[in-house]
C-alpha cells in the first residue's frame, strides 16, 4: 500500500514495525508486551494468537500470546498526508523525487490514495477504444477522442473489422455490410421478440403497483376525511373553552393564539404524509403559508421534512429563491420553477438553454443568473415567463464552478481564474487570474464590501469594488474548499476532507471544526442571525450546527444521494440531491403542548 507513495512529511518512528521497520501494516498491540506490529509479522494465523517467539524492544516472550487491532496507530496513518502520484516526480540520476509543478496539486490523506487515483485528472488511463492508443491523462482524454485512430464499427460483433477517426466511423457506418445480413436477421428478430417479453412483463407489474397505489389512495383520503372531522370538532371545543375562560374568569391567560396555528400545522403534515399526493400537497401549502419569518432561531428547534419536489432527470446541483419562486437546475440542463404558494401544480415552467450541466443560479430582483458547463453565463427575465434576456458564451475557458452578484457586478470563477462582468449587460471588466487550482467557492459579507474565494489551499479576500484589489489571503493545508459561508463573525469554509473549518472573521486565526460529516462539505449556509449554521455533504445528510459551542443540534437524512445545494428562506430549507429530488424541510419551535398530548423533540430528523 505504501511502496509508492511519497509522504509530505517522514511518518513518526512510532509509526513503525520494529520486526520489519516498515510503515505499519494492519497494526496489532500485543497485550503482552504493549508494542504494535504488523499483523503479517506478528502472527501467521488470524486467530490474534502470535506467531512471533519474542518482541524485539524488550525481549519479552510472546508465542501464544493474544493481540488486538491498534484502532488508535491505524487511524494516524491513515491521515498521514500524500503527494499524488501524479504530482511528483523522480529524478533520472538517483531515487529522489521533486515535485512537479505541472502534475496534480492535491495532498491527501493515505486512505484516501485509492479513491482519489479513481477521480484525478492527471492520471494516465488506457484509450478505451485500443490499447495501441498508449495512455493519456484522463483530463486530455476527450482530446484524445478527436484524432484517435482506433475507433471500432458499431457492427463489431457482426464481424465489421473496420476501424478509424469518429467521423471515418460515421462515414463507414453509412454502407456497411455487417448491418443486416441474412445470418444477423434472425438473432436481431429474437433480440427484439425478448424485448418485447420484457417489457410486457414491466408493463403488467406496473399495471399491478399502479391498482394497488390507487386502491391505498382511496384509502388515505377517506382517512383523512375522518381526521378533519375529529379537528374541526377539538377546533370547535377548543373555541368554546376559551369562551367559557373568558366569561367566567376575566383577566385569565389562556394558551397564546401562535400555538394553535402552529399545532394544526403539525397535525396537517402529519396526516398529508401518511395521505394522498394531493392531500400532502395542501398540507404542506398550508404550513408554508403559515411560517412566520424566523430571524431568530431559538433553541430548542428542529428542522422537520414536509414535503418533496420531483421533476429533474438527473442531479440537482443548485437552488435559488425569488419571493415565492424556487428555481433547481443541474445535470439535466434545464432551469425548473417551482411555486411555494401552489404546490399541487409541482413544476409550473422549465427554462431550456444551456448545453450542458448547470452548476450555478444566482437570484437578484430582476434577474436570474445562471452558469455551469457550458461555459455560457445567462441571464433570465421573471417578468417574460422566464425568456432567455442575455447570454455570454465563452465566458471561461473551463466549466464555471461559482458565481456571486454583489450590486452591479457578477463575480465568476473557473479554474485560476475570476472574472468580474456587469449585471446588466454581462460585460467583462475585470479578471483576476493566477489563482491556485480551481476556484469552487465564493461568498460575501454582509456590507458588501469583502468577496471571499476559496480555492486549493488557499482563501482570498477582494474588495468588490473597482479595481478589485486583494486585501488579505490566508494559506492554509485544508485542501481544496467546495463552500464559504460568512457571519459577523466567523468565515466558515467547507472541505474536501469531511470538516467545516470556522475562521475568525476579524483576526483570520483558526476557531475550530465542524465534524460529523463524511466527504466533501459541498454547501454551507447560516441562519439570518449568525448564530447556527446548516452544511451539506456528499455523504447523503444535512447537519445544523450551533455556532456558540460547535456542536451538532440535528442531522437529517431524507436523500438517498450526495446533497449538493442547499437554500434557506424564511424559516424553509431547501435541499437538492444526487437523488434528483428537492427536501423542503420548515423550521420549528420545539414545544410540549400538553393540552393535546403533542411533544417535538429536538435532534431528530423526523
């Protein structure tokens, strides 16, 4: 595992056999002696009995001896930081190495080698079309594709032997033999014949699920039917008790009138997620339409998850909000508006342009922005069924990762690069370049006077105002960060490496970590206060953290893929996932309301 890696800094002797003064391989403590070996050197079966007939620090017999993993031993190495071995280079002369300027940048940890080698853009893989091709970085394999050699007929299996550039390819295709011949018919025929029993047989599963769906529906909403009844009745008493206290002990304090509006809402969701599709909807247009603007949270709070919207085709990559509009795009290219007042209608327009994957929506007052892929940065009308208004190809000469507005100027990032274009037309007036790797994040200050960008070991501070000068930078070994988020008093930054790292925004000293997550920390956003902050993750979950004590107040795990965007407004959280589903999860006081036996407890994603 560790023969050809290149460590950052010489491992800690401690880190080290003391039979084979190797990097310690699947570390075992002898309970005998208390020194940690590798388990292939201590002991040649894998029933922890030692094999090893003394220890070689202190002599001490060991044979038969029992052992146990070193969970501590193993957790340091695998943390210890590594070149990629695509950014290091050896010298022809002797064994050293040096680094190379031009290959990967990344230092990652140990356990991660193997996932990143699957990911990096500079290692070199086979051309999938011949191995005659040779082995080109995967980043320049794209490149390759358009002067390789090697392309086969898409006849191969029929014989077709030919092969050649794409375009000589689509050219042969045209009056190819191998197509259709008197011997390929009948294997087509039956190809086709065991198709159609296929999807015949899906058809009358579907058929099945679809009755057994509708038969649950008719169910559900005679169901609900009785529960409105039971709470127009508890309604109607509760009315009448407050009457019979207000008449007959004047000056009394009854239960505050917040209350119950809030419990309804609670019981509606509840009843709407167990109910029909309609029935959910209504009940969560209800509560969206009661949710009061919670500048403050107070704790004891949840996060409770009423409803879901569907539409994309593919992965959700970014969420922005203008008014009661909700705008997702992503990895099927197209913008979707969603109507928080009329959920029932779910998706009430789809926006068409880009090329390729979305990455990026910024939502102002007149506009909304978006970026991604296709390099193009466009902006879009509200007032014209969301027309097309403005379109800038070739923005960057890379995908675009981030995107900010702040007053009259739009701030893009790439890769090494920032770009700084007006609002109202999108001309370009300004580029920062020579950053370090790709820039995947930008955030800015309340005032508006601060941009931040994060990039590969390394956090910029830019006025945001002509001419646009750096005024602070922070180096730091954090690796590459996916997501800033400022408050009035800490710049929060999420990683690569599963933490959220908490800056001081006045001073630039490290505070502490946000842990809890595993994987990239792709989103960050804060409550309107500054006081809790909300992170995503490629690991599936949403965390909301307190930022007074740091710690973890809830976790919810509602998506079945990598949470990639996150928005907050009034109270409503909006998640999109890997999954190609969009969360709504509302804010709520976290109250014991005896009266009517209902108790929230904070903590669960419920």
């Amino acid at each position: 595992m560790t023969s050809n890696v290149v460590f950052v800094e010489e491992p800690s002797s401690h880190l080290l056999c003391p039979v084979c003064k190797n990097l310690l391989l699947e570390p075992m403590i002898s309970v005998e002696c208390g020194h940690t070996f590798c388990k292939a050197c201590l002991q040649n079966t894998g029933e922890g009995v030692a094999s090893l007939a003394e220890c070689p620090v202190d002599s001490k017999p060991l044979k038969g001896t029992r052992s146990v993993p070193n969970r501590s031993i193993e957790s340091q190495i695998d943390e210890l930081q590594i070149f990629c071995k695509c950014g290091i280079k050896r010298l022809d002369s002797r064994n050293d190495v040096v680094e190379d300027e031009t290959g990967c940048p990344e230092i990652i940890p140990l356990a991660s080698q193997t996932s990143h080698e699957e990911e990096c853009s500079f290692v070199k893989v086979v051309c999938p079309n011949s191995a005659l091709c040779g082995k080109v970085p995967r980043s320049k394999l794209e490149d390759h594709f358009q002067e390789c050699q090697h392309f086969p007929c898409d006849f191969t299996e029929r014989g077709c032997s030919f092969r050649g550039t794409k375009q000589a390819v689509e050219d042969h295709i045209k009056s190819c033999t191998c197509q259709l011949t008197s011997e390929s018919i009948p294997s087509v025929v039956l190809e086709l014949q065991k198709e159609n029993i296929e999807l015949k047989t899906q058809v009358e599963a579907l058929n099945h699920k679809l009755a057994v769906v509708e038969q649950s529906h008719e169910s559900l909403l005679t169901h609900m039917k009785k529960l409105e009844v039971q709470m127009q009745a508890v309604t109607e008493k509760l009315n009448d008790t407050n009457g019979l206290r207000s008449s007959s002990s004047p000056g009394y304090d009854s239960y505050p009138p917040s209350r119950t509006p809030s419990t309804r809402s609670m019981r509606l969701s509840r009843s709407g997620s167990a109910g029909s599709i309609s029935g959910l909807r209504n009940s969560m247009e209800f509560i969206i339409s009661q949710s009061p603007r919670s500048d403050s949270w107070q704790i004891p709070f949840e996060f409770k998850c009423i409803g879901t919207l569907m539409g994309h085709s593919n992965a959700i990559n970014c969420i922005a909000i203008n008014g009661h509009k909700v705008y997702s795009s992503g990895g099927d290219f197209h913008i979707k508006v969603w109507d928080i007042e009329k959920l029932s209608k779910g998706c009430i327009q789809t926006m068409q342009g880009h090329t390729n994957t979305v990455q990026v929506l910024v939502a102002s007052s007149d506009f909304l922005y978006s970026a991604g892929d296709d390099r193009t940065i466009r902006m879009w009308r509200y007032n014209t069924a969301g027309t097309e208004f403005k379109c800038r190809n070739d923005a960057h000469a890379k995908s675009i990762s981030a995107m900010i507005k702040v007053e009259g100027h739009i701030f893009t990032s790439s890769h090494s690069f920032i770009k700084v274009w007006t609002a109202e037309s999108l001309e370009l007036i300004h580029t920062i370049s020579g950053l370090h790797h790709w820039v995947r994040a930008l955030a800015v200050d309340s005032k508006m006077e601060r941009l931040y960008s994060g990039s590969h070991n390394s956090l910029s501070v830019w006025d945001t105002k002509p001419p646009f000068a750096l005024k602070r930078k922070l180096d730091h070994t954090y690796g590459s960060i996916y997501s800033i988020a400022i408050t009035h008093q800490y710049i929060l930054l999420g990683t690569y490496n599963q933490n959220v790292k908490i800056i001081e925004v006045d001073t630039f000293t490290p505070k502490s970590s946000l842990s809890g997550h595993i994987g990239t920390v792709s989103a960050i956003s804060s409550s309107p206060d500054g006081r809790f902050a909300i992170t995503s993750c490629y690991d599936g979950k949403a965390r909301i953290f307190n930022l007074e004590n740091f710690l973890s107040l809830q976790v919810l795990s509602r998506h079945q893929g990598s949470i990639n965007a996150i928005s907050l407004r009034n109270g409503l959280l909006f998640t999109g996932s890997e999954d190609k589903d969009i969360k709504i999860f509302k804010y709520f006081k976290a109250i014991t309301y005896s009266s009517y036996g209902i108790h929230i407890t904070p903590g669960k994603d419920t």
